[in-house]
C-alpha cells in the first residue's frame, strides 16, 4: 500500500472495466461534479467513437443503466465518488483525490483512452 486510502489493487480492480476507466478519467479532467448523462454521452464518445446522433437509442440506454446500476454504485462504494441516484449527480470525494496519482498513472498507460477526456 502507498499511504493511498484504498490499497493499490483495490484500485486496479475498479479500473478493470472501460466503463468506469473513462468514467474515472472524466472525473480526474474536469475535477468537479457531473451529472449522469454527462457521463453517459462521454462513456459513449469514447467506447463507441460514434457521434450520439449516429447511436441507436438502445445502445444509450444500455450505456446509462450499466453506469446507474453498476459502475457508479461501485465507485461510490469504494469511496471514490458520491453518488445521488435520485438527482443521478456525480461528485469526486477527498479519497478520489488522494488516489488520484495512482488512477492517473493506469490511465495513462490505458492505449483505448485519448488524454485528456473531455464533455
């Protein structure tokens, strides 16, 4: 462990999946709160390489409902993000900043994700 709040392969394992690695470097970007769809149409953007206009409907919707019900949830309870299901609100925590470092140095490494992710 590296005096991060969640050990080093506690944070692998969260970085695992595309989702939640384009979710994690949205937030790490913009470094402020966002809203579901945000996240939506930047998981989109860059899973898909497909301007949203071009993308049927069901892959959206499938897109929005793994974030909701999976990837959100579990970065929110490894205490990375907070997580208003009801508002469907995004924020970093103070642990999202202290990992940080650690999240950044596996993003960057990440040949799928072009830097810096943007809205």
């Amino acid at each position: 462990m590296t005096g991060n709040a969640l050990p080093d392969d506690s944070i692998l394992s969260l970085c695992q999946d595309k989702h939640r690695r384009i979710v994690l470097a949205m937030i790490a970007h913009e470094k402020r709160s966002l809203t579901l769809n945000d996240l939506t149409k930047t998981v989109l953007k860059y899973n898909h390489h497909t301007p949203i206009t071009e993308v049927p409907e069901d892959v959206l919707v499938e897109i929005r409902r793994s974030l909701y019900h999976i990837h959100l949830p579990k970065l929110s309870a490894a205490g990375l993000i907070t997580y208003d299901q009801e508002r469907q609100f995004v924020e970093p925590t103070e642990q999202f900043d202290q990992v940080q470092p650690t999240l950044s140095k596996i993003l960057d490494v990440d040949p799928e994700l072009e830097t810096p992710i943007k809205l």
